[in-house]
C-alpha cells in the first residue's frame, strides 16, 4: 500500500449539504486513514447516502470540501469503488460470475457504459478480473451463473466487481442486507481482510452495526445534522449518543463486553464490544 497506514483516504473540511433551506449535515471534519473499515451509522434521513455521494463526487458540497487522497473528488473516479444497496438478481440469469466482475471495468457502475475498456486496461483485463475474483475468494463458483448463487456469494462477486478497476476505496450502501447471520460474518470478515491484507479503505452504510462492530476502525455517527466520527468504544457512550439525537441514551456493558443500546429513537441495537485496531 502505498503512503502506509498513515495515509489519509477520505478528508472532509467544514463540509455541509443542503437542500433548499434544509441543512442535512454541516461542520463536518472527517479524516479517513488508508486501509480504515469505517461504519456509517445513524437513523433514517440523517444523510448516510448523502456522504456517499460527496464522496462519490455525485453530489456537491453546498460548502466546505472533500477530498481523496489528497485531490478533489470527481464523478467516475476509479479509486473508487462503488456498491449500490443490495441487488438482487434472478434465479434464471445465465450470466456468469466472472463477466459480472468484469462489468466493473465498462463503467456499468456508473451507468455510462465505456465500450472501449480493452483500450482503458489493454492485456489487463482479465488478469485484473482474476485477481479481483482471488481478492474476495470466489474461484471455486466465478464459471457459473450468478442466478444459481447464493446471497453471499451474489455479495462477493459484486465486491470484486467493485474493486476490479484497483480501486483504494470501497463504498458500501448496506451489504449485509437481506444475508443470513452467517453470511453477515463471512463477508464482515472477508471486508476486514480486504482493509488489512491490500490497504484499501472500506466505507459501509449499515443499519445494524452489530455484525461489523468488532471488524470496525472508526465509526461515523449523524444525527440532527451533526457527525461525529471516533473509535467504537469512544463515540458508542451513554453521553455521547444522548447529545447527538437529542434524546435519553443509554449504553450498557455487558459482562462479556458487548455494548446494549437502549432508546435509540428507531430500534435497540445490540452491539458487540469487541474492537481490535
């Protein structure tokens, strides 16, 4: 990896979005180290897409400034790799593994098919798909057709599609969505893998933090139109989480660790207290 663990991924200065006269989230300083597996959380409405996409570059900042790796963002960025929230294909698509991976290199994420990828990546186009592939541990299924996998592998193909440009960034928009527990796990560990082993900075909406906590190096909270970024066990506190919605939280330590949520203005999450850096 290049920079180390040192590098700073993600920067935001002073940013904020707005809508008309609605501020989604102002004042936001955020600095994302390279190789990070950083949660976003929050509740519904709160901006957790809007991040996203300044990240992305899809969606200006109304005042402030994001960066990547030092440059200004910018639509199309292919240090960046992108994954929607969850599709889902159908059983009868014959379409396999591997040309879905290699969809990542046409542009298909960002809906504006380049027809001339040969061109773009030459000879590497299907060493970069292979080695995509390898990352998230699908050889043994990447031949056969995408509508006879299951969810968790569905999931680990369209990671690898993600990263097949090289990209050093990943954006998740709720991966764990609509996998078993299991298969929460696999992936949260397999994502974890990916930060450590190649450097690439994971960034992951999610709804429930409870199978990613103990994989996590940061969490992101929003709020009320405030963000507030730190390690788990620092930011997921009693005083805290109450400041930052605005109404009475309270986190109890289990015995064995793990974190109780209780009067979260949406649900109770159970999170597990676990964290290693």
């Amino acid at each position: 990896m290049e920079g180390g663990r040192e590098t700073v991924a993600i920067s935001l200065r002073g940013a904020a979005v707005r809508h008309g006269r609605q501020t989604i989230w102002s004042g936001v300083d955020l600095t994302v180290r390279a190789g990070d597996f950083v949660a976003v959380l929050g509740p519904n409405g709160a901006g957790k897409t809007t991040l996203v996409k300044a990240i992305l570059g899809v969606l200006p900042l109304s005042e402030g400034s994001v960066t990547v790796f030092g440059e200004r963002v910018s639509r199309g960025n292919r240090e960046i790799g992108y994954l929607p929230q969850r599709r889902h294909f159908d059983p009868d698509l014959r379409i396999r593994g591997t040309d879905l991976v290699r969809l990542g290199l046409d542009g298909n994420r960002w809906g504006v098919p380049l027809p001339f990828a040969g061109r773009l990546f030459g000879s590497d186009v299907e060493r970069r798909v292979g080695d995509a592939i390898e990352m998230v541990g699908a050889q043994a299924y990447a031949e056969r057709p995408v509508g006879e996998l299951s969810g968790g592998e569905q999931q680990r193909l369209l990671i690898a599609q993600a990263l097949v440009t090289g990209a050093r960034i990943l954006l998740l928009d709720e991966p764990l969505e609509s996998l078993d527990l299991t298969n929460q796990q696999a992936i949260s560990g397999l994502v974890q893998g990916i930060c450590r082993d190649h450097g690439v900075t994971v960034l992951t909406v999610a709804h429930d933090v409870n199978p990613i906590l103990s994989y996590l190096d940061l969490v992101v909270y929003l709020a009320q139109g405030q963000v507030l970024a730190g390690l788990p066990a620092d930011v997921i506190r009693t005083e805290t989480l109450t400041r930052l919605y605005g109404a009475p939280i309270e986190v109890i330590r289990t015995r064995d660790g793990r974190l109780l949520v209780v009067g979260q203005p949406e649900t109770v999450s159970y999170h597990g207290g676990h964290h290693s850096r």
